[in-house]
C-alpha cells in the first residue's frame, strides 16, 4: 500500500451541508444556505507531522454511526496510526487550505469551538 505525503484531495466530490466561507454567503447567517456546496472526497490516509492517519470506514469493517451532532456534517473520522486514536477531519479546513488540527475524538465540545472560531458554522 502506498503512503501519501500530503493532504492533496482527490477529484470525487462529496455533498457539503453548508457554505466554505463566511464571504460565499455575506447577507445569510453562516449555517444557511439554499445548494449544498461540494466538498473534495479526502484520502484514505496521509501523512501530518510524521504521523500517518487512516480513514476510519477504511479500518473497521462493521458501521460507523457518526452520532446526530451536527459537526458530523463537516467532517470525517480517521485513525491515528501513532496510538489507534479516532481523530476529527474537517472538510472545511481542506477547503480553506488550513492545517488539519486532527482532534483526537472524546466529546464534540472542541470540534464545535474550531467550526465557531475558525470558519463561523454555528451549530
């Protein structure tokens, strides 16, 4: 298996339930929105800081129900292959061009401060 070196999305898009920028929408409040905006499909795995990171649904073969936050809509859950900690992918990072922060995943607390304070999505 080949090991990516950066977050370079690949070409598949995948629905988004809200805007990828406080500016795409000026005279809506940021969790309004008339057409889903799409995001880019992100890898399997790649590589942060010398630490790889596998998509969770890549790993375990039975369902993974994400929960009813709406953080969920945002994101994706990954492994990181360090310690086999679930971490928190957000889309609107890629799209934007931001550093993945990769919450490790115990509550929804942190992940909706960062949608909040980084890209203005309240919940």
């Amino acid at each position: 298996m080949s090991t990516p070196t950066s977050l370079t999305p690949s070409p598949a898009l995948t629905p988004s339930p809200a805007p990828t920028s406080p500016a795409s929408t000026p005279s809506l409040p940021p969790t309004s929105f008339s057409a889903p905006v799409q995001y880019y499909e992100p890898p399997d795995e790649f590589i942060q800081d010398r630490i790889t990171y596998v998509k969770r649904a890549k790993i375990v073969n039975k369902g993974c129900r994400l929960g009813s936050s709406h953080i969920w809509k945002y994101s994706l859950q990954y492994i990181r292959g360090s310690d086999q900690k679930e971490v928190y992918y957000c889309h609107e990072c890629t799209v934007g061009k931001y550093k993945q922060e990769l919450f490790v995943i115990n509550s929804t607390s942190r992940v909706r401060n960062h949608l909040k304070q980084k890209h203005q999505i309240n919940s």
